[in-house]
C-alpha cells in the first residue's frame, strides 16, 4: 500500500516515513502545502498522512481543495493542537480521522490500517447546487460570487437542503437532523426558517429553489 506522508519537520518526516516503510508500506513524503495538492491530485495513494500546520495552504486548505477536485483517498490528520475547534475544523475540511502530537506510533499504525479497511466516503465537503455554494469549513454561503450570511440555524437547514437535493424532506426529517433531540416545540418551525433561507438565498436573486411539497415538506430544486 502506498502512503503519502506531508510533514515540513524533517526529524518528524523521517521518523513516520521510517516506521511506515518497517512495517511494509510504500512511502512518499512532501512538505508543503502547495506540493500536498499537486501530488494527491495526480497520484493514487490509499492513505494520505497530512499535518494541519504546514507552509502554506496549510493542511485543512489541502483537504478541502483534494475534496473538491474529487479525490477521496483516506487522509489522518495530524495536529500538534488539541482544542476541540481544531479537531471540527479538520473533519469539516474533508479528513476521515484525526490524531494530535505528540503520539505512539502505534496508534498511528493502528489508525492507517482502520482507514484502509474502509471505502472512501464520496461525500463532498463542499456542496454545489447550480449556482449555490456551501463550504462547511468556512461556514460560508454563496450565490454566484455574492457572499450570503446565514445564523447558524439558517446554514444547518440550507445545508441538509443541499446535502438532499432533489428530495423532498419531511418537517420531522428537518427537526431530527437540525435541531436536537432536546427540541419539543412544534414543526411550525421548520417553516419559519424555511421563509428565512428564501428571503436570503432566492429573492434577492429572482429564484424559486426551495419548493413547498403541499402536504409532504420541502426540496432544494436542482434545475430552479
């Protein structure tokens, strides 16, 4: 199996490359964000090892331009940071797993075996619906070129939407995977913020994507 490690501490790199090889993978290694791109992109690897704190882009940069340009091989991050926002931020950028230095290369073996076991999730990180952009990492919104602000609330429907293009979503579908299991209000709500996204996604721009299914919920129409 190969593996490519990106890494711009020598020592590190040497010593992740070294353990790999020992136990039998074929190891490639760069340090830089910009070569990270270039290689995943035009090389095939089964398990991509990226450190988040590389010479520009870093590495939630590379994982979400790899994402975005179709390629799905299984990336373990790394990290010298713990904080939980790290850890989203990385996950939301596109990585499969996530391990914070310093850590037992054991572990990290461990790690690369359980992702070579899986298929790689074909599920972009950022959504495209016509002309309507959702990045999760960036937590932002576009139409077209126009930046559009969303609540928190606002971009968890609009990405569920998204995520279901095309389908039509029950209120119930929308309350479980929007709101918590804590919410006991009534669907009503579903509407209100429906009536938010429209207000901001399609009438400022002449469009009618987010339909009313009388009596079934709502859908995102691809082709409005």
């Amino acid at each position: 199996m190969r593996v490519l490690v990106v890494e711009d501490d020598p020592a590190m790199a040497a010593m992740v490359g070294r353990g790999l090889r020992r136990a039998g993978y074929a190891v490639d290694v760069v340090a830089t964000g910009a070569d990270a791109v270039w290689t995943i992109v035009e090389t095939d690897f089964d398990v991509v090892i990226l450190d988040a704190m590389i010479p520009a882009p870093d590495g939630f940069e590379v994982c979400r331009q790899v994402r975005e340009r179709d390629r799905w091989v299984p990336v373990l991050m790394l990290t010298a940071r713990d904080g939980v926002h790290d850890k989203v931020r990385g996950l939301d950028a596109g990585a499969d797993d996530y391990l914070t230095k310093p850590f037992a290369f054991d572990e990290l073996l461990a790690r690369v075996r359980a992702l070579t076991r899986r298929e790689p999730a074909q599920r972009p990180a950022v959504l495209r619906v016509g002309d309507l952009t959702l990045d999760p990492a960036s937590r932002s919104v576009r139409r077209g070129a126009t930046p559009i602000p969303l609540s928190a609330k606002e971009f968890a429907l609009l990405q569920e939407l998204m995520r279901r293009a095309g389908e039509t979503l029950t209120r119930t579908y929308l309350i479980e995977h929007v709101w918590d299991f804590a919410y006991d209000g009534g669907s009503n709500v579903v509407d209100v913020y429906v009536r938010y996204l429209r207000d901001k996604v399609d009438r400022p721009f002449d469009r009618d994507t987010i339909r009313t299914i009388r009596g079934a919920g709502y859908r995102l129409d691809p082709q409005a």
